[in-house]
C-alpha cells in the first residue's frame, strides 16, 4: 500500500498493475516511515484493519467518510504538515466554525502558506471564539478582498455581523451585514438563503422583529430557487419553524403559529436543531395559552435532544413553567425565552 501511495515502482506493483490506479503516487511527499505512521494512526482510529493470515489491511465500513477532525489528528501525529495544510487552506469539515479551537491549534503549528483563503478561516475560528478584537483587522480586510470567492466573504462576513451584535458592538457589526447583503446576488441559491437567514438572526437578536420577518422570507425565497436536495428542505422546515416563532413578535398571533409548529413536528425527519427548536416555541405558545402540562411535555421531549447550553435554557424553562409561570401569567408579566435556528 505504502509502495503504491508513494509511487514506487517494483516487482509487486508491476505484476498486479497498480501503477495505473489513482491513487499511485498522490503520497509522494510522505517518506515511507511517515506514511507508516499514518496507517498506525488510522489502525488505531479504527478506519483500517488487517484481515487474513497475511494480514492485509482493509477500510472498516466507518472509514468510508472519513471525518476532516480525524484526518486531521492523524496527520498532526505523523508530521505530516503538507496535508494538515490543506485542511485549513479547503476549511474541510468547517472545523473552523465546528472546532474553531482545534483548527486555530493547527493553524499555528503548521507554516502558513500565505493563503488569504487559510487566513480567512482562521479569522472566522477566532470570532466564532469570541476572540473579536483579535479578527477584527484581518475580518476589515478579507471581507473586501475581490480575490476572495464570494461565499468565502459571506460566510466571514456573517460570522463577523453575528458575533460583533452579541457583544452589542452594533455599529461595526452594520459595516458586516452591509457587506453581507452586497454580496448576495453573487451567491448560489443555497448560500444567499444562509446569508439571509444570518441577518435575521442578527435582526431577531437587536429586537427588530420586522426586519427578521422580511429578511426569513427573502431567505425562504432564496432556498425555494436551489435545486431539490435534503439540505434545502432542511433549511426550509427551520425558516417556517422561525416565521412561526417570529409571527408572535410582529403580530402577537398564538394560536395559528402554534398549529403549524405542531403540523411540522407531526411530519417527521427533522434534525434535532429544528426539533428542539420548533418543540421550545411550541411550548411558549401553549404557556400563553395557559396549556402548561402540555408544553412541560414539549420541553421534557426536546431536553435529550440538545446541546448542554441547550439542555440548561430548557431546563430554566421547565423551572419557570412548573413553579413560576402561574403566578406570572396571572400579573400577566410573562416573557419565556424562546429559540431561532441557525444563528
């Protein structure tokens, strides 16, 4: 294997023609020792096997994706720095956004390359950290750069809006959401819809609630011109789920909201994001509605479901609606925090 990987030419090779498969000397960078230590990496990650009495190496069936964060890991333990490289130069996996602190740790173990494109990702890593002050200058810069594709900037940019109005840095998160939104028309439908699901859910955050409701209907617009695919109807079962959750803000309708996030629970296949989400507003509005064993029921389904943070909001809610909420709605002083996916 390792002959192949490497491009050797020998007797082996030869009788059994693998100097004509793809893969013959995409590995040619790696010496023989390093590539053994890959393989050793792999065995004991559990993607590889040796079967028979030769023992032969053979892909287990959980290699056949294998994940950028394990690849990953593997190349850091053989030194293998040139592919480690091209991870954070392709944002493979999106670890920048999925494990911004271990794409950050790579980042500074590998020589840069002096990509703009790695550069880029390593600043959405830090301001998915929180570490604004530090991404500022790069994000000022790299959100301009006509070099840069398209969705590249969006997503810098988007992740910039985001975490500059959780810190209530309004102001310089507008120059974002302006660069943002001028760079939709050059986006794919898929992606001009995440860009505008991002502004909303900015938007939501600063408490303009019309301005969310316009901009989740400019991204439902925006999914309904992307070809047929699981993602868009993912994305577009949790827009509905954030009109539905936004339509209590802007008009105070209960009732109409709540049947249709109870409708789109009963059709099924939804990931745990947009179930956990649709169940918390649900039991909002069947709280305003004085139905509360019905939404405890709501909330104890999502629980499992999320995340730590998530589980700890539920659970404050579930608090609130066993001992609390009485009390509340009677002095009618009621405010329940409720969810928006895809922040």
């Amino acid at each position: 294997m390792i002959d192949v990987l490497r491009g050797k030419q020998t007797d082996k090779v030869a009788q059994h023609g693998h100097q004509a498969l793809s893969t013959f000397g995409v590995g040619a960078d790696l010496s023989e020792a390093q590539w053994r230590s890959v393989l050793r990496q792999l065995i004991a990650l559990g993607y590889l096997k040796t079967e028979g009495e030769y023992n032969t190496l053979e892909l287990d069936a959980s290699a056949q994706r294998l994940e950028a964060l394990e690849r990953g890991l593997a190349f850091e333990r053989a030194g293998y720095y040139s592919a480690l490289n091209g991870l954070l130069v392709s944002g493979a996996g999106s670890l920048e956004q999925q494990r911004p602190e271990v794409f950050l740790h790579w980042h500074e173990l590998v020589p840069s390359d002096g990509s703009d494109e790695r550069l880029l990702n390593a600043t959405v890593a830090r301001l998915f950290l929180d570490r604004i002050d530090e991404a500022l200058p790069d994000a000022t810069r790299l959100v301009r750069m006509a070099t840069l594709a398209p969705n590249l900037r969006a997503r810098l940019a988007g992740t910039a809006v985001f975490a500059l109005s959780g810190a209530k840095r309004f102001e310089a998160a507008d120059l974002f959401a302006e660069q943002l939104q001028g760079l939709i028309a050059d986006l794919k439908p898929l992606e001009a819809g995440f860009a505008w699901r991002r502004l909303a859910s900015v938007a939501y955050m600063r408490g303009h609630f019309e301005e969310t409701e316009q901009h989740f209907h400019a991204a439902l617009a925006a999914f309904g011109q992307a070809e047929p695919s699981a993602m868009r109807t993912s994305a577009e079962t949790q827009l509905k789920a954030n009109l539905y959750s936004v339509a209590l803000d802007v008009r105070g309708e209960i009732e109409g909201p709540l049947a249709g996030q109870l409708e789109l629970l009963e059709h099924g296949g939804l990931d745990d994001l947009t179930q956990v989400t649709l169940r918390q507003n649900a039991a909002v509005s069947l709280a305003l509605l004085n139905e509360v064993d019905a939404a405890v029921a709501q909330l104890k389904i999502a629980l499992p479901l999320t995340s730590a943070y998530g589980k700890l909001l539920i659970e404050t809610m579930l608090a609130y609606f066993t001992r609390d909420l009485a009390e509340s709605l009677a002095a009618r002083t009621v405010h329940i925090p409720r969810a928006v996916v895809g922040a």
